[in-house]
C-alpha cells in the first residue's frame, strides 16, 4: 500500500484513479470480451515486490503477486482471510508460527521456468524464504526491510552476512536462517526473536509476496520488469511511461467472489455474483494520464468506469450541499465518499546540513502554511488539517491535540526565522523542495508553497520531476525538503510511527531520516505489545515527539469522493485495496449501450 506506502501529492484523486476502468474498443465490446481501461495518474516505477513502496506500483503489481493473506473485500472493519494460507498460522507460543500453504497454487507460466518449457510451477514455503531473503539482502537495497528487521530468529545475522560480502561474492541463499524453516513444500515455519503483534497485517502487504528464485535468476537486474506471480493476471504488454497490459492467468487457482459481507452489501447489490469464480475480468489495460483534465474528459465520455475529482471540475460534479449533481446522476454516475487513511506533507531530510540542523527553520515554514485554505483550494475541502501523522480513522487519533507548529502564523514564524538565520550562522540560501509530478497541479501548488514561504522572508525552488525519478532522490537521501505522503498498509499505527524510527532510514521508508533515541525506545516497546490502553499512551508520546522535533510540515489527511458509472459491479471502496480487479465486473452490454457503442 502498501505503502503503504509513499503516496505522490494528490490525495483525493490520484489514489481512486488507480483502480478505475475505462470503455473498450469496439472490437472488445462486441465481442463480449470483458475488458477494463485503467488510469494511472503516474508511471510505474517497477513490479518487483522487493522494491515496491509506492500505491501506482502497488495498485498494478498487486494484481499479479499475492501474499499469505487478504483483507475481506466487502466485510467492515476490515478483515484478515487467507489467499496463499490454507488458513491462519499454528503456534503454541507468541514466538512460533506455522503456516500450511494453500495446494493447488503454481506461477504463471513464464519463459523463466526452463526446466518445464514455460510452464508455471508449484508454489512452495522455500518461495517466500527466498523471497525474504532477497530483502534482508543489503545488495538489494530494498526499501523494505523494515518490515523484517529485528523481528525472525537469524534473518538480521543473514543480512549482516551480505553486507560483509567482497565486490563480486554471490550471495549463498541456500544459507540457513534459523527462524525461517520448510519442513516440507507446503509448510513455512517462522520463528521471532520476540512477540510482533502485526505479523499477519505485514504478511497481507505485497511485498513479503513469494519470488520465484527462477524468475530473478533468468531476468536479472530487469528484474522488476518482468513481475512473475500466482494471482489472478498477468503481463501480457509494458511500455513504460505509456501502457501496461495484463491478461487472465489461466492458472490462476480457483477462488470464489465473497458470499457475504457487511450491513447493506445485499441492497447494494455487491452480493450478486456471491460464490462465483474469479476474477470477473478478462483483460486490464492502464494508460498513464498525468493531467487531470484530459482523464476528466475521457471519464465524462464515459471511457471511464470510474474516477476521482480533479479540483478544477469539483463544481461541475458536487452541488453546494455536497452531493452529486442531477446531471451526473442522469447520466447513471453515483458518489462514494470516505476516508482514507493517509497523511501528507513536506519532510525534511534531517541529514542535510541546512534543514536538519535548523529547527526553528523547519517550524518557521511548517507556520508558513495555511492550512485551511490549502485544504480549500487544492482539495475543494475534502480533507482534513494534520496535527501529525496519525490519521483519523486510527483510534489513536487524538482531535483535541493542536499542533503549535501546523497553526498558520506569519508573524511566528518571521520571528523564529530570524532566530534560523543565527543557528546557520549567517543568511539561509534558497531551499529547494522535490515535488514528484509535472502536471499542473503540482506547479500549483508549487507555486502556493513558494508564495507562503516567501511572505515569511524565505526564498525556495521546486524542483519537479517525475515519480520514479523522485523516488531516486528520496532512496538516495538527495532531496533538502520533499513533498510526499503515506497511506496505510494495515490498520495500525505502527505503521506511520516505523517512518520515524531511525533503523528505517533511507533506502527504508523513514525518508526523513530522523533519528530521536527517545522515540526509538518508545518504538521499540511498543511495536511488541498487543493493543492496549497503554500502547496507546506510548503512541500519543511518540507523536508528541514527532511533534515537537518537527521533521515535516504536516498538512492534511485525505478524504475520497469517487464516481463511478452503474455498469462498473462490485465497487466498495477499501482503504487496503490492492489486487481488487478480480471482484469487479463490468456489465458489457450496460456499457455499451450508454456510451452508444
């Protein structure tokens, strides 16, 4: 989500863009051939789950990978079930789990597989070992080893051991890591150093996805090119920055459309297709729109199943009572409105030498900003003013809590610039900012946050760039101030407090790399304990640190308004979805008949 993950600045549209559908050709409508028309509001950086930290890339990969558990697609609160568990794990203790594989599971085929001439073969436990493996590996650089670390008996031994490695030293994967076992192909044994309460939230995020190691080893470092999987579609087409093709897995396992689900579902109608085979979807294409009105007009063509609402077109859609306007619902388009759970913000690298050393800089620009009228012009009000990083769908969140340093105050923040100018020892040069996209909103936005930093004395540049390009910078540590975001990758706040916890700096997801000896003993107890009333007091010092410490500007926490056209079947919004393509139908003929092809 992971990630889950870093998320690019559009809250309210890019998120809802990904899983969106658009009308076929005409030689797919009369056929019958089942097709959905996807849009990316960015490129895909690459499809190995190793590496993915993104939502563009989680949205696709996670159509092709799977993990040993799901999030029930319509029951709320969101539920853990099994996808490549036959069911939840074994264990006698909190430090043991045995996970049986579900049988019948293979890869899709692929030219990797040379010992059966392209044919896909059986999933086994050694998969996801590997796959681990690959990420404690420090040649891996991965982003994502936050998720392991410190955590499995003899996997921080195992990476140590990579990182000790000469230039040109394979690494030796058959090496055994004591906590990660396979007695046999269909059980998987793991063993943790201490309890980990979020164990099974982390193995439902893609990228602790089983790898097969003959994939890597025939790809190579294009790897992340060539994304090899269990799930229900796979690549057939990849021009990157362009389109992406996937098709049907014809070996994909039989799996089952939920029977039930939450109050309200049946009358929705989101359990006509209870018990039926997935996935619905023959084939999905995305195309790569990076503006926004381009993607609007296409929607309201009716090449769209689904969309977002670009800031620009809010009126046109949304009547001053916040609700959809006659005209759309004419045209057969319904409104879903809810939270997402995600935080955005300017972050500081901490290691720069100019803004990570200078605090009252950081609060003086995190003053700049006012907020309310940011939420006012660039999300038409559908988001709500961060105090910190927790969002409000957490039960952490605390409301009452105001944040000294996310208050709009220029005279402040003057002051405390000038008390910045004596802690740089002389006069500050201008700070460059990363923002990752070109479109016009971001320039827009870029220029709102060069006119706020200005009024207070404060030159800045913004440097644009696209989204693969802008996760170089922030993996390297090469950006001063960069505008980013989070989504959850699973219903705990543990989630946003790892991005502050200094084991996870960059590559890993904390890209602030902040480091605060008092807030790693705190992170530390805390992400061992079950959810309690005390881990929660913990959590609210942890932000108060956060807080305090400023190393971001903490702006807003998003709210979805997402249309949709009524041939588009089984849509529920889902905070954690990844990999939903297989529960959605698109009625062909429906279509067909109200876009008049």
């Amino acid at each position: 989500m992971s990630m889950k993950n870093p998320l690019i600045l559009t809250p309210v549209f890019l998120l809802v863009v990904l899983f969106a559908g658009c009308g076929g050709d005409d030689q797919d409508q009369a056929s019958g051939k089942m097709v959905r028309y996807l849009s990316l509001g960015a490129k895909v950086r690459g499809m190995d789950p190793m590496d993915i930290g993104d939502t563009t890339s989680s949205s696709v990969a996670s159509q092709i990978f799977e993990s040993l558990y799901q999030y029930h697609y319509l029951k709320r609160p969101y539920e853990l079930i099994p996808c490549l568990a036959e069911d939840f794990p074994t264990g006698e203790d909190q430090l043991t789990y045995t996970f049986k594989l579900r049988p019948g599971v293979v890869f899709a085929d692929d030219p990797c597989f040379t010992a059966t001439q392209g044919k896909g073969r059986q999933l086994v436990a050694a998969d996801f070992i590997y796959a681990w493996k690959r990420i404690a590996d420090v040649k891996n650089i991965s982003k994502n080893w936050w998720i392991f670390e410190d955590h499995i008996v003899g996997l921080d031994e195992f990476r140590d051991y990579t990182g000790r490695l000469k230039a040109g030293e394979n690494v030796d994967y058959m090496r055994p890591v004591e906590g990660l076992q396979a007695p046999d192909d269909f059980t998987l044994v793991v063993t943790l150093k201490r309890p980990w309460p979020q164990i099974l939230y982390l193995l439902a995020h893609l990228p602790t996805a089983p790898v097969a190691r003959e994939a890597v080893q025939y790809y190579g470092k294009s790897i992340h090119n060539h994304p090899v999987g269990t799930g229900p579609y796979m690549l057939k087409d990849w021009k990157r920055g362009n389109k992406i093709v996937m098709v049907r897995n014809p070996r994909f396992r039989q799996e089952f459309y939920p029977v039930e689900g939450s109050p309200g579902d049946r009358e929705a109608g989101l359990l006509e297709d209870a018990g039926k085979v997935l996935p619905f979807v023959d084939e999905a294409r995305w195309q790569v729109v990076e503006e926004d009105q381009p993607r609007w007009l296409i929607f309201m063509r009716g090449q769209l199943d689904a969309s977002g609402i670009p800031k620009d077109f809010y009126n046109r859609a949304i009547d001053p009572s916040r609700q959809l306007r006659s005209e759309m619902k004419d045209k057969g388009i319904r409104l879903q409105i809810f939270r997402d759970p995600s935080t955005y913000w300017y972050g500081f690298n901490m290691e720069d030498p100019v803004v990570g050393t200078n605090k009252p800089l950081r609060q003086a620009m995190s003053m700049a900003i006012n907020r309310p009228e940011y939420v006012e012009i660039f999300t038409n009000n559908r988001a709500e003013v961060a105090q910190g990083v927790i969002p409000p769908l957490f039960k952490e969140y605390d409301p009452e809590v105001i944040n000294p340093n996310c208050q709009y105050n220029p005279e402040r923040a003057r002051e405390l610039l000038k008390e910045a100018v004596e802690v740089h020892g002389g006069p500050l040069p201008t700070i460059t900012i990363s923002t990752p996209g070109t479109d016009t909103l971001s320039r827009q936005m870029g220029e709102y946050v060069t006119l706020a930093m200005d009024n207070i004395g404060l030159k800045v540049k913004i440097d644009y760039m696209d989204w693969p390009s802008f996760q170089d910078r922030i993996k390297t540590k090469s950006s001063q101030v960069f505008q980013m975001g989070w989504v959850a990758d699973y219903p705990d706040p543990e989630n946003f407090m790892q991005l502050f916890y200094s084991k996870n700096v960059s590559p890993g997801p904390n890209n602030f790399n902040y480091r605060n000896q008092a807030f790693d003993t705190l992170y530390e107890k805390a992400k061992a304990m079950p959810d309690s009333n005390e881990r929660r007091r913990i959590y609210h010092q942890m932000e108060n640190i956060i807080r305090d410490d400023c190393p971001a500007i903490f702006l807003v926490h998003g709210v979805a308004f997402v249309l949709h056209y009524n041939w588009l079947k089984n849509y529920k919004p889902h905070v954690f979805g990844y990999g939903l393509i297989k529960y959605q139908r698109i009625d062909v003929a429906a279509r067909q008949k109200s876009v008049g092809r």
